[in-house]
C-alpha cells in the first residue's frame, strides 16, 4: 500500500531564534491555530515543517515573536510530507553548520525574581533560577544547536520535577535548556582561609563578609566580580591597593533604581542589565573613591538571582568590578579564581 503524501511548506527562520524559548513558542502558536507540522533548532536557525498554508502563521510570528528574540529572515519553499501529521511536535534537533545567532545572556525575569521570593515555592531564594525568557544563554554553550546536551548544565540531570516542567507546553520553562533546581542544579559554594559553606550559609557567609567591609569574589553567569561596599572608602582602597588600580573609575550595583533619571531606570531594567553613566548627585552614598575627579558614576542592577539575593539583604550599593589580575582576562572557572584571586579577595 503506498504511503499517503501531500505538499506542505518548510520555512527556515533566521535570528536571534535560539534559547529564547521559540521552539515552544512556535509550537503553542500552531496549538492555536490547529497546524500541523512539526519545529526544530538547526545549525542554521530554526526549522517549521507545515501541512497546512503558513500564512496567518506567519504574520503571528512576527506580531508575538518572544521579546527575546529577533527575526532576521524566513525562507519558505515546498515539502512533501512521506506521512501526513496529524499534530504538531517539537522535533529532535539536527546538527550541521553553524550558522545562527544565540542571544546574550538575559537579566532575571519578574517571574522568577517573585518565584525565588516567595516561601514555599520549590525554588525560594535558589540562586540560579531561571526560565525560557531570562537567565544564561551564550555563556553555556558549548556547540550548536541550542540544546541541553551541547551546555553545561548537561553535567546537570533533570529531576523529575524539573523534567516535567521542561516538557510541559504551558509551563514557562517548556524547552528551558537551563532549567535547574536546588534537587537537581548548581548549588552555592562559600571558600575563605580553609572555611566551606555551602547553599544559604555560603550566602550568609559572603553577606557577612560584605558588611565587615571586606572584599569578596562573586561567581557570575560569565566569570566573576570582585566586590565590596560602595559607601566603605576603606574597602575600595583596600581594592584598589590589591588590584594595582589607583584611580581608573569602579562600576556600582545598585539595589534598585530608586531616584535615578527615567531614561537610565528604562536601560537598566532592560535583558541587557547593561552598566549606565548617572551624575553623581543621583547616588551621593558613594564613597569620594569611586569614581575619582569625575561627574558621572557607572551604574548597574543585579542580573542574576544570586546578585539579587544579596542586594536584597544587604541594601547598600557594592562595587562591582572584573574578578582578575591586572592585566589578566577575568577569572571563569573556580579553579582559576582561587588561583589569581586569593590576594585580592578574602573569600
């Protein structure tokens, strides 16, 4: 008996269309719909196989692309179906030549800013959440296309908890590639002088630490910060001596973004998290040291939750400022931070 064909459509999408949760976003939108197909990363982008005329499809694409996201181009060209699909499924990647676009990592979301903030949810106060549309993104990759097992969290499997949000299409974190939990994912690690802490005591430990004006090295999604209170001259001497950086300007993390211009609150609530030049008049907790014999001051929220959680305790502004020697490429793995670190920080 022959196999039943039909001329679909293929279209390849090209952008800034992987880990940006647009599989399942593509997906929900044929649910809507009622296509049928099937949708895939590739190394060239994304792949949407359709039975049916991509038309409307199309112009929703573009009208509710993911805000992380970005279309460059979409390709169509006809496809012949060996069996006709009877519903629309998020295919097994492909490999090949890479040639797409992966965004940046992406400052936490409100959702799981208020998930890690809320008692009782399985991921309270756990510094590495993170969902489709937030958390680490390009610095995890360790080959294309976007998926689990081309990251780092590869090292990580999924709890069955973790596992069925990943495949549940109305959860947030459906084909989330970083999805972790405190069963399942990283945990916090506390290193000073001999001492080890781990989980919320590593965090109360480098909170103290903070607060006695010293300096600590903070773990962030692309390598590390070193760290101390902003409003402490003390401290950012102690900084500068041990960096060998006398008088080049500090950035500052602010716990919010109280009191700031609007157009700088617009840019630092933004993925981006980027740093943003304020006048100093909108920040006079500083210390003199900071930004030495000039008007403007660096400025930058947390971006990830463990910044978060700190801030949030700690509710004072910290410099931030790249975990490395002079003349060095900032520390990336623990490793190397406890090797170049250990002069500068006191944990």
């Amino acid at each position: 008996m022959a196999k039943n064909t039909s001329c679909g459509v293929q279209l390849r999408i090209r952008g800034k269309v992987q880990g940006v949760g647009f599989r399942p976003f593509v997906w929900q939108l044929a649910q809507q719909l009622n296509l049928h197909g099937d949708v895939c990363n590739d190394g060239d982008g994304v792949e949407v196989r359709l039975r049916e005329d991509p038309e409307t499809f199309l112009v929703q694409l573009y009208q509710h692309c993911p805000p992380l996201a970005r279309i460059d181009s979409v390709e169509r060209e006809p496809f012949i179906w060996s069996q006709l699909p009877t519903e629309f499924t998020i295919r097994q990647s492909t490999g090949g030549t890479m040639n797409t676009q992966i965004v940046p990592d992406a400052a936490t979301c409100p959702a799981c800013l208020a998930e890690m903030n809320t008692p009782g949810e399985r991921r309270y106060r756990y510094p590495f959440i993170n969902c489709t549309h937030c958390g680490p993104r390009f610095t995890i990759i360790r080959a294309m296309p976007y998926d689990r097992p081309f990251t780092v969290m590869a090292a990580f499997p999924l709890c069955p908890a973790c596992d069925k949000e990943y495949r549940d299409p109305l959860d947030r974190r459906f084909h989330a590639q970083p999805v972790a939990c405190p069963e399942c994912g990283p945990h916090l690690e506390w290193v000073s002088h001999g001492e080890h802490a781990e989980q919320e005591a590593a965090l109360q430990a480098a909170i103290a630490q903070l607060k006695m004006g010293k300096i600590v090295a903070i773990k962030g999604i692309g390598g590390f910060h070193l760290a101390c209170d902003a409003r402490n001259s003390n401290a950012v001497a102690t900084l500068r001596a041990r960096k060998h950086r006398p008088a080049k300007p500090l950035a500052v993390m602010l716990p919010v973004a109280d009191g700031l211009p609007d157009a700088a609150r617009q840019l630092l609530t933004t993925p981006a998290a980027p740093i943003v030049l304020v006048d100093k008049k909108y920040v006079p907790e500083l210390c003199d040291d900071i930004a030495p014999d000039l008007n403007e001051v660096g400025v930058m929220l947390p971006a990830n939750p463990l910044q978060h959680l700190l801030l949030q305790e700690l509710q004072c502004p910290l410099v931030m400022t790249s975990g490395n020697l002079s003349g060095k490429p900032p520390a990336i793995s623990n490793e190397q931070a406890l090797a170049d670190l250990q002069g500068i920080a006191d944990g």
